[in-house]
C-alpha cells in the first residue's frame, strides 16, 4: 500500500483532471439512462419463454396487448355504449397500426352491467410503442359517453418507470438533506460534510452512464433506477466518512503529503477490504439467471468499483489539494475526547457481563425471526404500482370484474416431427387431451376437440375430407392446429399464483409423451423464476460466504472473527426478514398489507451483508491495530470500540436515512428494499456492533487472534500495515 499512496498522491492533480472528463462523459449518459430501462425484469431463457414465442409464431398470439376498459356514464344507452365501444376500438386500431382489436359484444363476456373492456394487440415492438400508446390517450380523452382507461403490460411498464424515477426524487429530497446534517454532527465544519455528498453523487451519475452501456446486450429493469444511488450514495459516503476521519486525524501531527499517504495505507486499505466484500455479495447474483438479478448484479457490482475507485482516487486528490483547509467553516465544536470516552465506558461496561449481553441479544434477535416462517414471496406485478396511477386503477377493475382468480390458464403446445393432421399424432393428441381432462386439477380444456365438438381423431378427420365441412371447420382448425403443432388450454380450479399451479406444470413436465411438449401460462412463468432462484441462490450464497471468509481472515489474521461475523450476520438478516414479514406481510406501522417481493431476500442479503462487513472490517482494522500494539484483547476491544464507534455510527446513520428514506416511496418493492436495507443496518450496527462484538470478543479471549499471533512470530511488527 506504501507504493500505492505515494503513486496516488503524485498523480493527484491528473487523476483530478481525469475525474471531471469522466464526470462529463458519463454522466451524459446518466442521463439518458431511463430512456433504456424497461419492464420488471423477470425475464429468463425457457420452456416458458420458447412456449410464448411459438404462439406468437404460429398461432397469431400478439407480443403485447393494451387493455381498454370503458365504463358507462349516466344516460347513455345500452345499445350506444355497444356502438361507442365499437367505433373507438376502430378508431384506436387505426391510429395505433395494431395488428388487430378484441371487441366486446353484448353477446360475449367482455361486457358486465356498465363495465366492458377490449383489447388492442401489437405483434412487434418498433421502439415507437410509446408513440403509439400517446395516440390512444388522445383518442381516449375525446369520450364524451363512456371513461376510458387504458392498462396492460406496455401502459403498465411505462408507468412503472415513471413512478421509479418520481421515488428517487422523493427518496434524494429526503435522505441527502439529512445525511448532510448526520456529517456535520460528525465533522462539525460544512467543507468536510459536503465533501463526502460530492463523492456520492459523483459516483453514483458514474455508475449510471456506465450501466447504460449495458443495454444492447441485456434487458435492463426499471428498479435499477433505484438501486445504483441505494447503493452508490450509502457505500460512498461511508467510504467518504472513513477516508476524511482518518484524514483529520493525521493532518493535526503531519504534513498533508504524510497525512494522505498514511490516510489511503490505513483508511484506504479498509475501503479495499470494505469494497471487496460488497462486490462479492452482489457477485453472487449472477449464478442466479433471471435478468433482474443479473443487471442490478452488474449495475451493483459496476456502483461499487466507482465507489472504491472515487475513494482512493478522487477523494486523495480533493483532499490534497484542501489540506488544512478541510477544517474550515466550521459550525460545531466537536468534542472527539468526549465521544471517545462515553464509548470507552459503555464498551467496558457491556464487557463487564458478557454472557448476559449475549444471551440479551441473541434473544432480541430470535424473537425478531420468528414472521420468518410465515413469509410468503411473490412475483411484482401491476401491485407494485402505486393505486394513484390510471393504469393501475383499470387493470384492478378488469381483474374484479372479468377475471376468476380461483382459475390458471396453462398452454400447451404439442410439437410431432409429422403433421399433427396425421393419423398418428393426431390420435396421439386426442390421447393427451383425454389425460390432460383427467387431471383432478384440470377444470377445462379448450382444444381443436372442444372447438368443433368431436370425440376422437377419426371423427375429425372424417370431417377434414369432407371439402363442405372442411371449409366451415378450417378457421377453427387453424386456430389450434399449425403444420406440426398443436395448441391446447388447460383452465386449473385453482389461483395461478398457488403452489398447486406450479406443481401442476413441474409434473405436466416430465410427463412421458410421444410429442415434444412446449408450456406457457402464468403458472409456468412463475414455476420457472421459483426454481431457478430456490436452484442457483445455494451457490451465490457460498461464494459469498466462502470468499467473505477467506478476505477476512488474511485481513484480519484470524480463523474465528470471520466465522464470528458471518454467523452473526446471518442472524441479523434473518431477524430483518422477520421484521418485514411483521411489517408488509402483517401490515404493521402503517404499512399496506403486501406478500414480500421475491427478489427481496436475494438483494438484501446481496447487498447488506457485504455492507455491515464494511462496520466489521473499520472496527476490526481498528482492534486488529491495538491488539498488535499491546497484546492485550480486552484493551484492544475497548480501544478499538473507543475510537471507531463514532465514525461507524454516523456511517450507519447515514446508510439507514440513505436507505430507509425509499420507505417513503410508492413502487411496494422498492419500497420494501428500502425498509429492508435500513433494517439489516440499524440491527447490525445497534444490537451486532454494540453488545455482540464486544462481548464475544471479551469471552474469546485471544483465541480471537489465534491465526494472527501464530504467524506473528515470523515477522517483525514494523512491518505489520496499520488497519
């Protein structure tokens, strides 16, 4: 590190300069960002995506679909809103170049009393849906007999984005306001508060322009939009706290050259330390292949190599340049003495008992947990969307008013290597019709037997040679049957979000057949994104765990205060998902009943248990320093608690009002994030940092060091770094 610091603070003036062009160049791009983002980012390749691409080409499914729902107004007709109906849907197909429109008629079950909704479908998307969809509003505000509303999935994505963009205002207006007052009761001058803000805000517009060069090459989620600044402002004020604390310190005995150089040796190592981990954490997304966790992995782990790289590299060159100025405009007398020895006494008197505060906060912590075992997790849908925006509204409306909820659609697809009007396929499919309707789940299939009303295959190709009845029968035959496929619907008695749901199209699966099986419907989306994660999250988490170890013990020296950590992080995480099930799930504080966003476990864990290492790894560093120079683990503990809970304090602090301020969004999943975030810190830097390390510290022992003393022997304590 000694190479390094003099190598940084030698190119200070043209790292600088480097910076600002960076800040230009990206942050162009930054802005562009949100033009980029789309849809919730559930995507991912199989059965259910390959099934939905098949119907699109070869049964005239539509990619996309815009639900009109129109609601009659006092006074108007029966047969006037039928005629209303029919001449806007006409008229929207015209302005929007659908490929077709679904209107409802009285005869039909797409109008109910004063309620009726049609559909628009769009077979591809030419970047102009936007454009299009501009068109139908306009169409829509002209209305004088009915109110129309639009939703579905492109008016719902649309908005969805703009509500992500609306919560990270909200969220800025309120988390920097106060992270800017919790640094001047840290710092107590303006230049040295303002300075770690700068630093946030210069990495986290970095990390934007950077992530938008991503999205030739993947599918980049709307909540990106939120989580690069959750996690760019927190880790880089944190960083920013650490680095000019250290900084302030040195400077009062040193020159500002030794001063930064033994600032980026010691502050700087920790950040390394600190970064890694945190880069680690979201790493371990990426075993999981479902886009959202892939981008926000990739848009994580991108805000945190900016983050690290503004810490040792922009923040050393402004600091620099500042010097002794740092301390200026000051507007707090800061005691440093008096903060030091509240903690030194509190550390003492924690360690005085400390069985008893272990067992204290081990209890805290399993009471906390125990919601755990009744979370229920859930896809997002068009419920995240807050109930102010139209789409949302109307797509509730059409979901109350048309849709049975105790009812799952599942599509099947038959593929034969012959025609499926063959003799054999065809008797084949009958075959799998009649076992598909024999499934005690299976309420109803619709199918080329149901649509012309015939038993068995020899029926319907006795029909087929007719020519007369070939002709009447062939739109039928042609909406279930295309060359070597057939199309089939099986209507589940159950909701299609259940678990029966996804067991249903596990089994239909790996059923034995003479055709290749292709499975689309909701069921199937949602069985694929379960599986896959219960699958591949087991392997991100022992990277994560695993590598969290090994950085730990070489940068600590010490077998057990890794394990110690993992194991007490752990805990707290389980405890923070068992608040939130208290919270959403029970509609607790205020909160809107609401099932747990299935991403949440995966983005909390990813993200918070590389950043409560970010308190372990400065408190540690701090012990690891003491205990080296005295050899001695109770002083070291209290020493290090002593001089490093203020600064962890203030980062925690700031990390739950950066975090915790998306609490006041109203995207539900962001929202949770946000919750979850401040949770997992306020619990790890509370109950974690303040009575659980030190008192397991205190009865460890020197066992704590084991690893560290054992290799001691071989080296000279000169050259042990400082952390």
């Amino acid at each position: 590190m000694n190479k390094v610091a003099n190598a940084l603070y030698a190119s200070r003036k043209i790292l600088l300069i480097l910076w600002m062009l960076l800040i230009v160049g990206f942050g162009f791009y930054a802005a562009k960002l949100p033009s980029v983002l789309g849809g919730n980012g559930f995507e991912m390749k199989g059965m259910y995506k390959d099934t939905e691409q098949l119907l699109v080409n070869k049964f005239d499914v539509s990619e996309s679909q815009i639900i009109v729902l129109f609601e009659k107004k006092d006074g108007v007709s029966d047969k006037n809103f039928q005629k209303t109906i029919t001449q806007y849907m006409q008229k929207a197909k015209d302005k929007s170049d659908a490929s077709k429109v679904d209107i409802p008629m009285a005869s039909n079950k797409m109008i109910k009393g004063s309620t009726a909704y049609g559909i628009i479908h769009f077979n591809h998307d030419d970047g102009t849906m936007d454009k299009r969809v501009e068109k139908i509003k306009k169409l829509s505000a002209k209305e004088k007999e009915v109110n129309v509303k639009l939703t579905g999935g492109p008016i719902i994505e649309k908005d969805m984005n703009t509500a992500s963009q609306a919560d990270l205002a909200k969220a800025e207006a309120i988390g920097i306001p106060v992270a800017l007052i919790v640094l001047l009761l840290a710092f107590g001058g303006v230049i040295a508060a303002a300075i770690p803000l700068m630093i946030g805000i210069v990495t986290v517009v970095t990390a934007m322009g950077v992530v938008y060069f991503f999205h030739p090459y993947t599918e980049l989620s709307i909540f990106i939009l939120n989580v690069i600044p959750m996690i760019g402002l927190a880790l880089s004020i944190d960083f920013a706290l650490l680095f000019i604390n250290r900084f302030k310190k040195e400077i009062q005995t040193k020159s500002v050259e030794q001063a930064i150089k033994i600032t980026i040796q010691t502050a700087g190592r920790s950040v390394i330390f600190s970064g890694l981990c945190v880069f680690i954490g979201l790493a371990g997304m990426l075993f999981i292949q479902v886009d959202i966790f892939q981008n926000v992995a990739l848009g994580g782990m991108a805000v945190v190599f900016i983050a690290v790289l503004s810490a040792l590299t922009l923040l050393p060159s402004i600091l620099a340049i500042l010097g002794t100025r740092i301390n200026r405009l000051r507007i707090l007398k800061i005691s440093e003495q008096g903060g030091q020895s509240r903690w030194r006494s509190f550390a003492t008197f924690v360690m005085k008992k400390p069985v008893t505060m272990t067992i204290v906060s081990l209890v805290i912590l399993l009471v906390a947990l125990i919601p755990v075992r009744d979370m229920h997790l859930e896809i997002p849908s068009s419920e995240a969307l807050p109930t102010k925006y139209e789409s949302r509204q109307a797509f509730d409306t059409y979901n109350d008013t048309f849709i049975n909820k105790n009812t799952a659609d599942v599509y099947f697809v038959l593929e034969d290597k012959q025609a499926m009007l063959n003799e054999k396929p065809l008797k084949n499919a009958f075959a799998f019709i009649k076992q598909l309707k024999e499934d005690s789940l299976v309420k109803q299939v619709d199918s080329i037997s149901t649509a012309l009303n015939v038993k068995s295959s020899d029926q319907l190709q006795a029909m087929l040679k007719n020519p007369q009845i070939s002709a009447q029968t062939k739109p039928a035959v042609d909406s279930f049957i295309n060359g070597h496929y057939m199309l089939m619907k099986a209507t589940l008695d159950t909701d299609q979000n259940s678990d029966q749901a996804k067991d249903f199209v596990r089994k239909w699966k790996g059923k034995h057949s003479p055709f290749t099986v292709h499975i689309g419907g909701y069921p199937k989306f949602e069985q694929e994104i379960f599986d896959e994660i219960y699958k591949k999250a087991p392997y991100g988490l022992a990277l994560v765990l695993f590598s969290t170890y090994i950085i730990l013990m070489i940068a600590f020296r010490s077998v057990l205060i890794p394990l110690k950590a993992i194991i007490m992080d752990i805990l707290s995480l389980t405890a923070t998902f068992g608040l939130l099930v208290w919270l959403f799930q029970n509609g607790h504080l205020g909160f809107t009943e609401s099932n747990i966003a299935l991403v949440l476990p995966v983005f909390v864990f990813g993200l918070v248990f590389g950043l409560s290492m970010d308190y372990e790894v400065f408190l540690i560093s701090r012990i690891h320093e003491v205990y080296h120079q005295t050899k001695d683990n109770n002083v070291a503990t209290v020493e290090g608690l002593a001089s490093t809970s203020k600064i962890i304090t203030s980062a925690a602090l700031i990390m739950i009002v950066i975090t915790g301020a998306f609490a006041f969004t109203d995207v539900t999943p962001v929202k949770q994030m946000g919750v979850g975030i401040a949770l997992a810190i306020f619990i790890d830097a509370t109950i974690v940092r303040m009575l659980l390390v030190p008192s397991l510290m205190k009865l460890l022992g020197d066992a704590n060091w084991w690893f560290f003393t054992k290799k001691r022997d071989k080296s000279s304590p000169n050259k042990q770094l400082k952390s």
